[in-house]
C-alpha cells in the first residue's frame, strides 16, 4: 500500500487592507483573503482547520480512505501506523462490518494523532468481539484466520500469564512463576515444592534483600524453565519426593544436552498443528514460533488451505516441547549449559531442598552434599582483551561522544554502566592529572527494589554492582586532558558556566539517560571496520569475535598486572574486594591519599597511550558526526558542537578520493539534506541514481557526498519557481493559481522531486491577472453586493443595469462575473439617500467576524 503524507499550506489572513474587498465568490459575494478558499464552494473546504491568529490550513496531501477488501481469508484493511508513515499495520476480520468499525476507530485516532486501536478492542454493530478478535502475524500484521485460532491464542496467552508475572509492583519486567494460578488462596498447598521455592525467593530477596530484582528474576526464571518441570516430570509434590536418581540425571542432562531419540520422545498419533496451536502445546507466544519457522526449525511444515501447519515432531525436534514457559539458555536440543550456569541451578534446587526441610517439615531421602556436578559438554568462554593500540584504531571509525566512552571504559577500568553514572561533578580536577569517584550506574534502566518493597524501572541507580564498586580513581593525563575538553565542548554554556549535575559523557537521545546499547553497536561496528577481534576459547576451540565493553575492562587489568603494579591498587583501582579473609575484607581500608597512592596506575596507563598515540594522545580524528539528526540531543546545538570540534582537530571533514587523490570535502546524507531542505532518504535515493558522481558509501551503510554537488544542487534548487512558493509570495490560493494557470493555458512544469515548477512566463502571467484584479475591485464591486450597499433585491439592481441607471465595468471578474462600478452605484446610493461606504464598512466587518 502506497501511503501519502498529507502536507498543509497555510494562508494567512491580512485585513489591513480592509473595508477595500479583495475577493469574489461563485455567487458574486466579496470575502477577505482569510475566507477565499471557502468561498467558491459554499460550504468550506473539507479538513480545512483553522489555524493561528487568523490563518486556515488546508492539506494538500490525497485523504486518509483506506479499502476494506475482500480476501479468501475475509475482510482485510490496511492503514499507516501514523500519518505519512511508511509502516503500514494490517488486518483480516470474519465481517465487512468488523473490518468497517477498525477502519473507522483507525482514520479517527489517526488524525487525533493517536496510535492505532487493537482489532481486538473494536466492536463491530451487532458483531461479535471474539471474532473480530485478530492474530498476531510476522511483523505488522494482523490477521484472524479462523476461530478456532483466535480460541488457541488466547488459551495460550492465559497460559503463559499463569507463569509469568511481575515479582513485586507493577513497574518490573515480568518474571516467571512455578505457582499455578488459584483463585483461593485457602486451596494453595503450602509444604508443595512451588509453593515453597517462592517463599524461599521472597525471603531471600523481598525480605533480607539479598540480591537486585533482576537476580530475582533471573532465579525465578530457573525455578519456573527447569525445576518445576523436574518435579512434575518425576510426580514429586515436595522436595521430601525427590530421589538421588533424579537429581543426578538432571545435573547429567543439563550438562550434556538432550541426546533423546527425537522419534522417541514424540506422543504417539502426534499431529500437525497451527501457529496457534503449537505456541499453545510449547507454552511459548506465537511470535518465537513464527521466528523458528522464519529460521527453518520446522522443515516439514506445509500450507493447509492457506494455513501454515507445523507437524508436532518438528516441535520435539526444535527442542521446544519440555514443558518450560519461558525458553532461555540452549536454543537446539543437543546444547548443553556451561559448568558456571550448571552451577547456580544445582546451587538454587540445593537451597531450595535446604529451605524446605527448614521450614515446610521434609525428610530428604538422600544428602544433597553428595550429588557433584558433572563435567560439562559445553564449557566456559575465556576471552581475550583489547589493547590501547588497538582502541586508536577503533577511534577513527567512533564519533567523539563514543571515543570518549571507549576510553573512559579502556583506561579507568569500569564497568560500562558505571562509565555512564559517571557527572560532571564526580571528576576533580588536580592540574595534570584528576580524581574520579565511582557511585553509580546509567545508561539503561535498572530495576530498583524501594524502601516500600516495590520494584521500579529506573533510568539509573546509586552505587555500583558490588559494595566494593564504590572507589576513588586517579585520572591520568592523556583522559584527563579528553575530560576537559568534553566538559569545555558539551557541558560549558556561553557565558562559561559548567553545569556539574550533567552526565560526563553526552547524551545523544532527548532525555539523555541511555546510551548503553548505542555504545556496544557502535564498538562492534568500529572493530569490524578496523580489522580489531578478541581471541574467545572455549575448551580447545578459539575463535574471533568482535570485543565487548568487559574486554576493555579486562585489557586494563591485564596491563597493570604485567606492568607489575602491585596487587592491592590493581584490585581497588578495578573496584574489587583486597580479599576473602577478614584481614582483607574488614581491615585493610582505602588510603586517606588514595590519588598519590594510584601514582603508579597512572603512571603505567600514560606509558601505553604514549606508545600507542604518541602524537594525537586521545585526540583521535574522526569524520564520524555526533551532532546528525539521529543524535536529536545534539542536533539542536550542531553548528557550535561542530566549529568547536572542528577547531581542535578532534572532528575532520570527510573528503572524497579519485584514484587516491582528494578532490573535496564531503558530507553525509544528513548533513545533504539539511543542506537541501530534503529528507535523508531523498538524498539516499539520489545517490542511488546517480546524481551525486563520486559519492561513496562505507561499510557501516552511511554515505559520503561531494560537498561541491550538494552546494550545486541548493544553487539548482534556489533558482526553480515552485508553485507553493509563488502562492506564498502573491498571497493566493495554491488549488486557484493552479486551476487558473490550466483554463489560461499557462505551462506549468510536474517534476518528480520539487513538484509543480512555475516558468517565468507563467509567473508573470498571474501577477498581472491578481493585479487586475486588485484593481476591478477598486473601481468596481460584484453585483450581489451593490445590491447589499443599494438595500435592493438583485432583480431591480439588474433592472437597473437594463435601464443605464447602473454601470457594468468592461472587464470581468473571476468566474466572469460581472462587476457595477462604485461611480453609478455613489450616483444611485445618493438618489435613494443610502451611505454605501458605510454599509460596505459593516459589511466587511461581519464577514470578518
């Protein structure tokens, strides 16, 4: 479906000229400018709104009418998720009726500037709800198919919503529960493993808070994918069921995978299955199904009758069948989970047996102490780090707000969401070098347990992941000197105030709060342009993989232990425990004089980035923009951020190269746009065609534009006449000088970028057409109102016009109505002992009004 962005023009409403009439009617009336587009249809424009001090919008673009069509699958509508967008939603209803009241709901909250309506929530007169009721399909598409669908889709959303809800509060993610739903809380057996290994989790972290919320989330995910389904699979109701047998092949078939005959472990008489039906059988929502289908996980499924079919062994195969609600971990069946988190699952059933014999009265048949783990198929990932040589490189692919993150990452060795809690006001400055404290994490939202119990969504939280994350850090010099000038060009206003309660690192989003996700891409992205991997080994197979925020993290630590910095500041300076014992953990304090102390971790970190950048330091150029409209935080303040980038050589221009020779300077399509007045994708889509020769584009997909072009194709575009800009400058109506211009036979040229272009001739042609004009109502006014001035019926103004007692004016006015000169109407207003300048001048004035 081809959508169209329904643009206005505005026409603005001057009654300065006034009592003097401007305009002429279908019926020979006079009315202001204001009014002019409604005066020759009598009853207005539709969609016409009115607009400031005066004005009327009116859209120029086609109307929202979406079609109701009829497919074999039933009615089908599709309309655009906003106004003008190109994403388009769409669904199938059983009913004409049903689709007609979604279309209508849709066009309605549309122009009301509100998102589309479910097609579950509109009723249809007389319908029924639950038919109209639409599956969920790939991507933007709605579709009902057939009622016994819609009936196997809720059944398996009810079901998912018995295993899944939010820990405490409303605000928190929702987090899987092994406790069937029950509407008596009297009917709950208490002593039940479930009931049990909840009052565990809330014990452990509602009441001692013994871990964050989503640490809580996480174990009662495990509880919900893995134990409940252990003891419901053996027909244990408590723990005191559970047998030694059990545990250890659980342990054994975690650690090695499922190595069951797939033929095996498939019901006998199994049959195929819908979408629906199958999301229901595998407890998952339809779209993971529709994603394994995507992916090819269900090779034997075929179209019946339009409807996709899923046999039930394709379900086993795709190791989708174990009864788990929620699928996380392995994602195929021959997958086994790593020895570290085959041991916290051992470690969360051990304490949750542990728990229950404590509390719920059982009497475990074997010793828990006794079943070990087992060595794993799948083992640990070791990886490797990045080097300070290798971050230069990364640098020059990075605009500056992410090379400060990187390096603020590299060199402090934090934590990435502790390097965006970092404020202004968190780093002193001490001359050459600086101190840092380290107190909080941003950059996404964290879930927070309050001091009431709730758990909220916060876009960041006091301290850090430990209790020892909480540190003082010396700064070295080459970052510190990167730190003031970040806070010079992006915390500074005009009169040199710096504002200490902004984020360290700028926000690039509106709000300022995120940034985290952005920073990973943007590091995977730079790595892959600049040849940089991390060396991941995984028992003895090594591969290459693109770094990760830790493998910064891990590079520091790395060269502060092979620089022989001793171990104490190392463990500190990384915001880690000195140690276990007590000696360590209660009695050796950080110095009073942390920063001198840190003396020789700066002193290691300087020699590295004096080897790796010996003569830009942290400085690393770039042509990559941080101010472009993606980054709409920046974008509003570009031209300064830009010039005082641009001055200390941290920004480049791009430049484009033929057969390796500069010839220019080059822009991006954000940059050409701006420029041109033109959306992104026009630019795009003129590079595609080839009107910017010698353009080329990176490997991250963005382009670089010969600035000389750009500047040629704004020349180009300065001296093209639109039409909307000649309405603009004549004051007149853009439907009437286009109508005009056709019954004059005056050229007006269609082009497919810029629109209706006015020739010069053309132009000239309607100034001199509104200057007669002007000058008709003058001398002259239509007929209908020197009736309205006279007092008199329009049938004896046109007897009196038969007669000579009144005067027609030679030319004619729009839609060739005839004009009475003022002179004859003065000379009959004065017989008849009228005032007609008074009368013209309430005239006006109730028009007006």
């Amino acid at each position: 479906m081809t959508t169209t962005t329904a643009t206005t023009t505005t026409v603005d409403s001057d009654t300065s000229a006034l009592p003097a009439i401007t305009h002429v009617a279908a019926d020979g009336s006079t009315l202001p400018p204001a009014d002019r587009a409604t005066a020759d249809t009598g009853q207005g424009t539709p969609g016409a709104t009115a607009g400031p001090t005066g004005s009327r919008t009116y859209p120029t673009g086609r109307p929202l009418n979406p079609k109701v069509r009829r497919t074999r699958r039933g009615w089908q509508v599709t309309l655009p998720v906003a106004r003008g967008a190109k994403k388009t939603r769409q669904a199938t209803f059983a009913t004409k009726a049903q689709a007609t009241a979604w279309k209508n709901a849709g066009v309605a909250a549309l122009d009301a500037g509100q998102p589309l309506p479910d097609p579950a929530d509109v009723d249809a007169p007389g319908g029924d709800q639950q038919a109209a009721r639409a599956q969920q399909g790939a991507g933007d598409r709605d579709t009902v198919r057939d009622p016994d669908d819609v009936r196997d889709r809720q059944a398996a959303l009810e079901s998912t919503s018995q295993v899944a809800a939010p820990p405490t509060g409303d605000d928190g993610p929702p987090v899987a529960s092994a406790a069937p739903a029950s509407a008596n809380k009297a009917d709950v057996d208490e002593t039940s493993f479930a009931a049990v290994a909840h009052a565990w989790c809330d014990e452990r972290f509602v009441k001692l808070r013994r871990g964050q919320p989503g640490r809580e989330a996480h174990v009662r995910a495990i509880i919900a994918n893995h134990l409940a389904p252990l003891m419901d699979r053996h027909g244990c109701r408590t723990g005191a069921d559970l047998q030694r047998v059990h545990h250890v092949n659980f342990l054994s078939a975690l650690g090695q995978g499922q190595t069951t005959d797939i033929e095996a472990s498939t019901p006998t008489g199994a049959s195929a299955l819908t979408v629906a039906q199958a999301a229901q059988r595998a407890a998952v929502s339809p779209s993971t199904i529709k994603r394994r289908l995507a992916d090819g996980a269900f090779p034997h499924s075929y179209l019946q009758l339009g409807i996709r079919m899923i046999p039930e062994a394709d379900l086993h195969a795709a190791g989708l069948m174990t009864g788990s609600a929620l699928r996380r971990g392995p994602r195929t069946a021959a997958e086994g989970y790593s020895s570290d988190v085959l041991a916290d699952i051992d470690g969360i059933l051990k304490a949750i047996l542990a728990y229950g014999v404590a509390t719920a009265g059982w009497t475990l048949r074997y010793d828990t102490a006794t079943v070990e783990r087992p060595t794993t198929v799948q083992q640990s990932a070791k990886r490797g780090h990045v080097c300070v040589s290798d971050c230069v490189r990364m640098a020059e692919s990075m605009h500056v707000v992410h090379q400060i993150t990187m390096w603020i990452t590299r060199l402090q060795c934090l934590r990435v969401s502790e390097a965006y809690g970092i404020y202004v006001g968190d780093v002193d400055d001490l001359g050459d070098r600086g101190l840092l404290r380290v107190r909080r994490q941003g950059g996404r939202h964290f879930l927070v347990r309050q001091p009431d119990g709730t758990v909220t969504s916060e876009p960041e939280k006091d301290g850090g992941k430990t209790a020892e994350s909480w540190r003082l850090q010396i700064i070295s010099k080459p970052l510190m000197d990167l730190i003031r000038r970040t806070i010079a060009i992006f915390h500074t206003d005009a009169d040199g105030n710096v504002d200490r309660n902004a984020r360290l690192i700028p926000g690039l989003n509106l709000g300022g709060v995120s940034g985290q996700g952005a920073f990973r891409a943007a590091l995977a992205a730079a790595a892959r342009e600049a040849g940089v991997t991390v060396t991941v080994r995984t028992g003895t197979v090594e591969t290459q993989e693109t770094p990760t925020p830790k493998d910064l993290r891990a590079g520091t630590v790395t060269d502060l232990a092979w620089g022989n910095v001793p171990e104490l500041l190392r463990k500190r300076f990384a915001g880690h425990a000195a140690g276990s014992d007590v000696h360590a953990a209660h009695y050796v304090l950080d110095h009073h004089d942390i920063a001198r102390q840190l003396f020789p971790v700066a002193v290691k970190l300087e020699e590295l980035v004096d080897q790796a950048a010996p003569t830009t330091g942290l400085v690393i150029p770039t042509t990559r923009s941080c101010t472009t409209a993606n980054q709409p935080a920046l974008h509003v303040d570009a031209d300064r951020i830009d010039a005082a980038l641009l001055a200390c050589g941290w920004l480049v221009a791009p430049t484009a190269t033929v057969d390796d020779q500069i010839v220019g300077a080059t822009v991006s399509t954000e940059q050409a746009g701006d420029v041109l007045g033109l959306a992104p994708s026009t630019v795009r889509r003129w590079v595609r065609e080839g009107r910017f020769p010698g353009s080329a584009r990176y490997p991250d997909g963005s382009h670089a534009i010969p600035l000389a072009q750009i500047l040629a194709e704004r020349k180009h575009i300065q001296s093209l006449r639109r039409l909307t800009d000649v309405c603009a400058d004549l004051d007149y109506d853009y439907h009437e000088a286009y109508n005009r211009s056709k019954t004059n036979g005056w050229p007006l040229t269609d082009d497919a970028d810029y629109g209706l272009l006015v020739p010069a001739d053309t132009e000239a042609q309607l100034r001199a057409y509104l200057d007669g004009v002007a000058a008709l109502h003058a001398r002259a006014l239509p007929m209908i109102t020197a009736a309205e001035l006279l007092g008199l019926r329009p049938s004896i103004v046109e007897a009196l016009v038969r007669d000579g007692d009144l005067r027609v004016d030679e030319q004619r006015g729009p839609r060739n109505a005839r004009f009475i000169t003022r002179a004859s109407i003065a000379v009959m207003a004065d017989r008849l002992g009228r005032d007609p300048v008074a009368r013209e001048e309430t005239l006006v004035a109730d028009i007006a009004s």
